[in-house]
C-alpha cells in the first residue's frame, strides 16, 4: 500500500506491528509511548545524532531540512562565525538537530528530512548510519510506498522521504516546560546512564517512554525530556510555541532573534540576532527607547521594579515587541547568557553538557576514533565503517508514539 495513501493509527499500528515481526526481536524487545495530543499543531523536537562521516554544517542541515544557524544555537555552538554553513564538523560528533515534530499518519514523526541515495545506498545504511538509527529501513520502504518488502539496494538518485521519530508530549514534563529529544539506544547504554547524560533521571525517562523496567537495547528509540524555557508567543505568530532547551540557543524571526535558554533561570530572554541587519524590522520597544533584550531597575519601597523589553514573536516580517514592568524582591544583575563554544573540530569537544562522553558511550556509538577515517563524500562508504551500527539494522524497533487524537478531551 502506498504510504502517500493518508492511514489511520490503528493502520499504522498494524504496519510497525508488522515491522516489528520481520525485525525477529522478541516482542518482550519492543517499546512502545502511547501519545495523548490535545491537537495536530507541530511544536519543536530535538533528534540525537553522531555525525557517520565528516559533514560540512550545510550538507548536514540538508539533510534533516533544518537551518544550520539552528543547528548551531541548539548545541550552544557560536553561530556569529563568519561562514558557519561550510564549517566541516567532524565524523563521530554528537549533536542535537532541530526539527519540527508534526502530527502526520496518526503519529507524531518528524515530517522534514530528503535524502537522495547515492551509488552504493542501502535502505539499512541510509537509516542506520546516515540517519543515526532515527529511522528504519522498515519505515524507509513504507513512507516511500517501497512494496518490496526486502528491497534493500536503492539506484543512485533515489528521491527519499525519511520520516523520523519525535515526540511532543505538550512541551511539558512533570508540569515543568519541555523539549524532547529522540535518542536511539546505543551498544551498552543503559537507562540510568542515559538520564545521567541528560540530567534526568531513571524514573522520569521511564514515565515519559512509559516503560515498565528500566531495559533498553541498542536499536530501541526513546525521548529523553529536557528542561526548556518556553514562549507565550500569540497563535498567528510563525514562532508559536518556541522552546528552547536549557542552556541553548535558537534563531527566529528570519534569523533577526535569538532567545536562550538558562543557566540562571528559565525564562526566554531574546535579544538582536548576531546577523540582525536593515532587512530586520525595528527591535525597539514601541514608545521606549528600549530594545529587545534591555530592561532598566527601579528600586521602589515595594521592590525592584522591573521594566523590559522582551520579544512576543514574529508576524508577517514584522517582529512584535512587548514593554512589561514587574515588581521583584530583588534587582536581578546582568543577563547571563549559556555559554557559546567555538565550532568543533575534533569530536572531542566540551558540550555545555560536559565533555563529551566516551567512544564506548558517545550517542549513536560511533567512537571519535572514527573521525579521519570515513571518506567525506561517500555515506555508504562511511556506513561499513562502525560495525556495530550495521548489526542493528535488523534490531532497530521504534517507539511507536501514537496519537490518540480522537479519545482526548482535554
Ligand atoms: C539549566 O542549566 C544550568 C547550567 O547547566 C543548571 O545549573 C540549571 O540547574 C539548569 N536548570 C534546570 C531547570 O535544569
Ligand atoms: C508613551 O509613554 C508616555 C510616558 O511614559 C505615556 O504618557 C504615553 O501614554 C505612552 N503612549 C502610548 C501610546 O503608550
Ligand atoms: C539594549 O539592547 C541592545 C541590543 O541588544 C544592546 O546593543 C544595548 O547595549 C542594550 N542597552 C542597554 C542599556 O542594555
Ligand atoms: C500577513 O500579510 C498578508 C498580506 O499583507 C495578510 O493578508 C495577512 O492577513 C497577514 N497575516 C497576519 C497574521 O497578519
């Protein structure tokens, strides 16, 4: 059956039960997160990625149709740098890749992401390697209404969609503001190690992936829920429901805003983009001569009296700017922003979540060994390259996040 063909989830449901099958895992292997979604808008979704061979930022961006200055901000990665989309960032680089995470099939998935298969290409390479075990092989063939169910090898030129998994959950996790990333389990991850490289814990990734014991095998795709700032931006604004993980960064606005997340508290603080031009309309406070991002203090009897300036999203090319006054016990210092690294060059760099882990435990469990190694212009080249990454091709069973649109109420 064609997958352009629109399908109900318990349709779907058949179809991954199906996959699930012929992936010969034990049904007592397979995970499954039942999503409630109180409605089909898309909200921001973070997907763990290991880069499989050196990428150029633009070629990496091309493949999830994301922008790289996105990219960028969303691993706190300095996105001032003259020329960011050519920077080569390194085979075995871990990142978090923003996409929108839509309602599409009665499933949430990440509807953004082409490829276009090269000489050599096969579906379980395109999905192993070159898309981190976002995806299947399985699931690969079905979007693209493949109905061999064993066809592997694909021609050169092959046009792809490749629907990946995400998750929404309301932007909210145990009633705080939330993104959440999709992590495929790696060879000797475990769940406590995983909530300890996220800074959550074993008991909140179980609840979120509803998971009855704390099993995971390489190949098993979970959420990871992360703290995040989230915006109040109104409905017709292009940026509604903007969220931005703790201690990162993301563009909006045409590339006019930047808004942060953290380290001292979690509320939004958006401020002029580094690429911010004439074509940006005005950031100034409407009868202020405040912009984006300025505040002043008052010391009052009752308090400090906060007045900012502070953004409220973005309308037809126009930037909204909103001039709010609030009473605080206390006048807060100067902004303090997450930090920015330069652009990586090594696959050893310190993330703003420490340094980056082990090749044993490095997301997507290619090791930076790797790194030098994997030709840069051939992915199916480069996908013979970490074994282990081919051995779960067969293993690879999704989180099947469902959608009951029609059972909810609230
Ligand atoms: C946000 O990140 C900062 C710096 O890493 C950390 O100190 C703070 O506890 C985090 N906040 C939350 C809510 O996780
Ligand atoms: C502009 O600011 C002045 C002084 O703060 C105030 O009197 C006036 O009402 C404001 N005008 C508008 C349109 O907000
Ligand atoms: C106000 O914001 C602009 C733009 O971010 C910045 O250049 C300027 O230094 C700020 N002014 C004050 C007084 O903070
Ligand atoms: C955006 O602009 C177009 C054309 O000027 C207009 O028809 C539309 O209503 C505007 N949308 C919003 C949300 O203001």
């Amino acid at each position: 059956m064609p997958a352009s063909q629109p399908s109900s989830a318990l349709h779907l449901l058949l179809l991954f039960l199906a996959a699930v099958a012929s992936t010969q895992l034990s049904p007592a292997a397979s995970k499954s997160t039942l999503e409630a979604c109180s409605s089909s808008t898309s909200c921001p979704s973070l997907l763990s990625y290991t880069l499989y061979t050196d990428l150029k930022l633009a070629e990496l961006a091309a493949l999830f149709s994301a922008d790289p200055l996105d990219i960028l901000a969303a691993n706190a990665i300095d996105f001032g740098v003259p020329d960011p989309a050519n920077r080569i960032l390194p085979a075995g680089l871990p990142l978090r890749v923003p996409v929108p995470c839509a309602f599409s099939d009665g499933i949430r998935k990440a509807t953004s992401a082409r490829y276009v298969s090269r000489p050599g290409d096969t579906l379980a390479a395109v999905a192993a390697s070159v898309y981190g075990g976002l995806t299947t092989a399985d699931w690969i063939r079905d979007s693209n209404g493949i109905l061999d169910a064993g066809a592997d090898a694909l021609d050169a030129g092959t046009r792809l969609f490749v629907p990946l998994h995400c998750a929404c959950f309301g932007g909210v996790d145990s009633g705080v503001p939330a993104v959440f990333l999709t992590y495929p389990v790696a060879d000797g991850d475990t769940v406590p190690a995983i909530a300890q490289r996220h800074r959550t814990t074993a008991n909140d990734l179980m609840n979120v992936n509803n998971m009855a014991t704390a099993d995971v095998a390489a190949g098993d795709i979970i959420v990871v829920p992360l703290p995040a700032c989230a915006s109040a931006f109104p409905s017709y604004t292009s940026d509604v429901g903007l969220t931005v993980a703790n201690g990162t960064y993301a563009i909006t606005a045409n590339r006019c805003v930047q808004c942060s997340c953290g380290p001292g508290n979690m509320d939004l603080f958006c401020v002029p983009a580094p690429l911010a031009d004439s074509t940006c309309s005005s950031m100034q406070c409407s009868n202020s001569s405040m912009m984006l991002g300025n505040f002043t203090l008052m010391m009052t009897s009752a308090g400090c009296s906060v007045t900012s300036c502070s953004y409220g999203g973005y309308v037809n090319g126009t930037i909204i700017t909103t001039l709010t006054t609030s009473l605080k016990p206390r006048c807060p210092g100067p902004h303090e922003f997450p930090p920015l690294m330069p652009p990586p060059t090594t696959s050893f760099f310190e993330t703003y979540l420490g340094p980056s882990p082990s090749p044993m435990a490095s997301e997507g469990g290619i090791g930076p060994q790797m790194a030098g190694m994997a030709p840069t212009s051939s992915p199916p080249a480069a996908s013979s390259g970490p074994p282990p990454l081919d051995q779960h091709v067969g293993h690879i069973l999704a989180l099947l996040v469902l959608c009951l649109v029609t059972n909810l109420a609230w």
